[in-house]
C-alpha cells in the first residue's frame, strides 16, 4: 500500500473538494435531478418568451412600447444587439441566474456542518481550503449551467439564422462571462449565509430576508441620507438594473463591482469560517 | 515530544465553563482512556484537540504543534461524536474522497478506502450509502474513515456506544490490533472495555482533570487482589470475610458488592518485575485457592489488582 506522500498544498485541496462538488452534480440523482429540473425550466424559457425575441425586438411598435415603458435611452441598447434571443437571454439570465444562485448555493456548507460531516474534513483539509474548494465548486457548477443555458440559446439564433453564427458564440462567450462575473458576490453571499444556517432552506430564507431588508434599507437611506446612497453599491446584484442596458464588452465595465464585492464577501467568509466551531 | 501537552487549558460556553484549567502532558504507548460523567468535558476537550473548537484560555500542543495546525492534517485522526457521512454518496467514494485530500492520487485513494475497509470488515459494503448501514455498521464505517493514511494518533469518542455486545467486542479487537502501530486515546463511559485496552486513565470531572492512573503500576504494585465468586449468600459474604482474613499475608478485606471481595496484601515495599514477580510463590493466592476448594466456592475471576472502578471511585 502506497502512503500518502507528503500533505498536499491548500490549493490541491481546493481543487480536489471543488471537483468532488461537480462529481456530486453529475454522479447523483439529485444532482441528475437539478440539472434536468433547470433544463426544462430553461427549455421553456427558450420556447417560448426567447424564440419569440427576434420578431419583438425587430418590431418597430414592440421598440416605442419598450421605450414608452421604460423611457428612451433607458433600454436602448437592448435593440443593438446582432442576435436577438441573446438580448432576451440577457435581460432574463441576468435576474434569473442570481435567483438560481440562492438557491443552488445555500447548501454550500449548511448540511455538512449540521450533519458533522465538516469534522471529518477539517481533519484532513485547512478550513480555508474547505471555504474556498467549495465556493470553486459552486462557482463551476453555475458557470456549467449558465453555458448550458447560453449553448442552448446560441443553438436556437443559429437554427433561425445561420449566418449569426459568429455574432451569436462572440455574444455568448461575452455573455457567460459576464453571468459569471455577477453570480460571485452572489455565491460568496451565500457562503456565509449557508455557514450560519443549519439548512439550505435555512439559507435561502436568510438570504431572501437579508435582500428584503437591505432594498428597504437602502430605500430609506435614499430618501432620508441620499448623500449615503453609494452604499446600495456594497450589495451584490447593485448594478444588475444598469447591466440591462448595455451589451457587448460594454457589459464588462460593471465587472469591477462584483468582483470587488466578491472579494470582501469571501473574506469576510473566510474569517467567519476560521472561527467557527465546528 | 510529548504526545499531548495542555497547559491551563480552559472553554467557556456562555457562563457554563466546560474545562477549567486543565493542565496534562501525555505520553505515547499504550491506548489513553479519558473518562469522566457526561457532561464532564470529554467531548469539548476531543474537539479542542482536533482543531474544532478553539480553548478560551491555556495553550494544547499535539504532536509538538498547536492544535488546529496545518502539520498536523492527516497526522490526527478521530471518531467524533454525532458525525455522520453524506447520506447521498457511496461510502467508497466519500472514504476515497477523504484519502485524496490527505495525498493520496485517484487509484490509490479508492485503494486506501477498500484497506481501511477491509480493516472494519465492511468492504462488501463499500458501494452501500451511510444510509442503508445498522448504527453498528456506521459506527465501524466512522472508524475506517479515522484509520485513513495510519495517522499518528486517533481520538475515539465513546466507540462502542450504542453498539451491540458482539459488535463492541468486535470494533475492541480490531482497536487492540491496531494499537501496535497507531495511538489511541479513547473516552467511554465503559470501564471494563477502556480497562482491557489502555494503560493510562485520565478522569475529568466537572472540567477539571482529578485523576490520572496507570493500570499497569495499579496492577504492578501488587497490592490488592480483586475475587470475584459466581454467587453468594449474605452468611457466605461473611464466611469469606473470616476465613480469608486469617491468612498473615493479607492486611484486609472488605465486599464491594454480594459476589466480589477486594483483598488488600500486607503492604510490601518491593515493585515486582517480569522474571522476578511479587511473591512469586503466590501464597496469598495459594491460600484462597485452597480456601475455595475446601468450601466448595466457585469462583469467577481472581484479578490482580483493584477494577478500574474501584481504583477511580474509591
């Protein structure tokens, strides 16, 4: 029997406790179960509100009620993007992903933790490599799904038109990463989150509460400190509402608020994760 | 190095304190027992030591290196409390899984989870989810995934609660097998089972360490002898009682309880060694012998030295 050589580097960990996240995505039926729960979910999205995009956006009238609706200039940029399903896809995933998010990544730490399962990795992975293999874990679960989503939506604008094909990848690359970019503060959130709760739905309901009373917050700040109001920009999803209307790399000049959201979020989970008992 | 150095080792919950000031060094050998009433802080002293809660106060070294260090993953290993395995996976697999965090690549993981459960006798159960095991099952399943990489030392809490006689014996054996390579220290509450495996008993009570013995120097000094008779009557305890108190080698003797007589030798000032024994004609022991034969007692066991019991609570 060979013995273990000598202990492998945070990061090694890191990477083996992220890949058994994504072996626990693809070798259970639960597993099995989400990813065919979220195709369906997607699959209608894409039948329906999406495929129908094309004739919408290229409809004069649709763009003056877009317009009247939410004011002009306000969503213009939506109507410049080449491919059409895209630009839906867009405004949808970038609401929808984040919601996703909550609820896929309550269970980051929640039932391992309150099972005891936690006390058998900590004897074999620092607590950091734990914190951050699973944040990985999540995050290459989610970048899967949203390429999934995004491959599909591609497939669907080239199956109307095959002379997008290049528009449509170059927009869908552009696109992912970008969903990419906005489920980090979303998914450091619920690190934390799921390490505080004893359950997913724990969670969850404590991520939903904390969104609650944060936009009453800030409503209130708004109003009575508006000088104060820069601090909506600490919560991720902040930018979300400015992100609709822009499209190509024009979307990426937001990518700094979430990343540095990101950042401090997992800090401040790291540290909270250093310290609790376990 | 020590094994386990505690220095004013203290753990507040709230205002209840869990250990206060306790202070032990313990050496390698033979399997530790640590015992004490619930509630004593067995449990928080285990977690202390295997990084999952820090001490309010003190400083605990293990190994040379502070508890909780990065030197010392998969150089400790335990059995906690309550711990359970993710009911959704395969248990080969999570063991596996545990195995390549401590080193081990791919094959060997999965190689390293099939030793260690052959090792529990539950490799045709590798396949199986925590689920679908007995408590006996998940509790040998929890011990196999502690002796993943033979680490240096394994904490075991309360091994064989809840476990059935023959399981206990069981996961007994397979603990005294590998006792030879690894070190134990073992809480329970059952002081015959820590009695048969270890050495040396540290007794925690309310949070503080009162005791610290060593079964082998208690049974060393050979001063007591513990008979225990299959039955007696009240007029037999004190039959016994007279009769083997004639003998000049023994100063007194008194019933723990309707079967069991703790016999206390003429204090001698001689330690005994292996080839030269403590009254190595046995006259003491000669004489109950003969005192049982004549009075037609049966006896159950004659045990050189006082029970663990006696030894912590008398």
């Amino acid at each position: 029997m060979q013995a273990a050589s000598t202990g492998p580097s945070q990061m090694s960990n890191s990477v083996t406790i992220a890949l058994f996240e994504l072996q626990k995505l693809f070798n259970n039926k639960r597993g099995i179960l989400s990813i065919v729960a979220f195709s369906l979910v997607w699959g209608i999205i894409l039948l329906y509100p999406i495929r129908g995009a094309s004739d919408y956006l290229l409809s004069p009238d649709f763009k003056a009620f877009i317009a009247s609706f939410f004011g002009e200039g306000a969503v213009n940029q939506l109507f410049q993007w080449q491919v059409a399903e895209l630009a839906v896809f867009w405004c949808l995933g970038l609401y929808l992903f984040p919601l996703f998010s909550i609820f896929i990544a309550a269970d980051q730490f929640a039932s391992d933790r309150s099972r005891g399962t936690f006390r058998f990795l900590t004897l074999r992975a620092s607590r950091n490599s734990i914190f951050f293999g699973r944040f990985i874990g999540q995050m290459a679960i989610q970048l899967f799904l949203v390429i999934l989503a995004v491959s599909a939506t591609v497939l669907l604008a080239i199956s109307r038109d095959s002379s997008l094909i290049g528009a449509a990848i170059f927009d869908g690359v552009l696109v992912t990463l970008n969903l990419f970019i906005v489920l980090l503060p979303f998914t450091a959130l619920m690190a934390i989150l799921s390490l505080h709760a004893s359950t997913a739905r724990q969670a969850t309901v404590q991520a939903i509460v904390f969104w609650a009373l944060t936009s009453i917050a800030m409503a209130a700040i708004n109003f009575y400190a508006p000088q104060l109001a820069m601090l909506e920009w600490t919560l991720p999803g902040a930018q979300l509402s400015s992100m609709i209307n822009t499209q190509g790399m024009d979307s990426l000049s937001y990518s700094a608020i979430p990343l540095l959201q990101a950042l401090v979020l997992l800090f401040i989970g790291r540290l909270y994760m250093i310290r609790i008992a376990l | 190095m020590s094994l386990i150095k505690c220095h004013n080792l203290s753990k507040d919950f709230g205002s209840t304190q869990a250990l206060n000031n306790v202070s032990i060094e313990l050496e390698g050998g033979k399997p530790i027992a640590l015992v004490g009433p619930n509630g004593a802080g067995k449990t928080t002293l285990f977690s202390i030591l295997c990084g999952y809660i820090s001490a309010t106060s003190g400083t605990v070294e293990i190994l040379g290196s502070p508890a909780g260090s990065p030197t010392l993953l998969g150089r400790i290993s335990a059995l906690p409390q309550d711990a359970a395995l993710d009911p959704n996976f395969s248990i080969a697999s999570q063991l596996a899984f545990f195995a390549s965090l401590q080193g081990y690549k791919s094959k060997h993981a999965r190689a390293e989870a099939k030793r260690v459960l052959s090792l529990v006798g539950l490799l045709e159960s590798a396949n199986q989810k925590p689920d679908s095991l007995s408590h006996g099952m998940g509790k040998r399943v929890a011990i196999a995934q502690a002796m993943i990489g033979e680490p240096e030392l394994v904490l075991l809490d309360e091994p064989t609660a809840g476990l059935d006689p023959a399981n206990a014996k069981k996961l007994r054996e397979l603990i005294d097998s590998l006792a030879q390579h690894t070190q134990f220290i073992i809480s329970s509450h059952n002081l015959d089972e820590l009695e048969k495996l270890c050495d040396q008993v540290i007794y925690l009570e309310k949070g503080q360490l009162t005791q610290s013995v060593s079964i082998q120097n208690n049974q060393d000094d050979n001063k007591f002898l513990t008979l225990t008779l299959t039955e007696c009557d009240a007029q037999q305890v004190i039959q016994v009682i007279q009769v083997l108190s004639e003998h000049p080698g023994i100063h007194h003797i008194e019933s723990r309880n309707a079967k069991e007589f703790l016999i206390e030798r003429v204090a001698i000032n001689q330690k005994s060694t292996p080839d030269k024994p403590l009254n190595n004609t046995y006259e003491v022991e000669s004489f109950i012998f003969q005192q049982l034969q004549k009075h037609h007692w049966q006896y159950k066991q004659l045990l050189n030295g006082k029970r663990l019991e006696d030894t912590l609570f008398s």
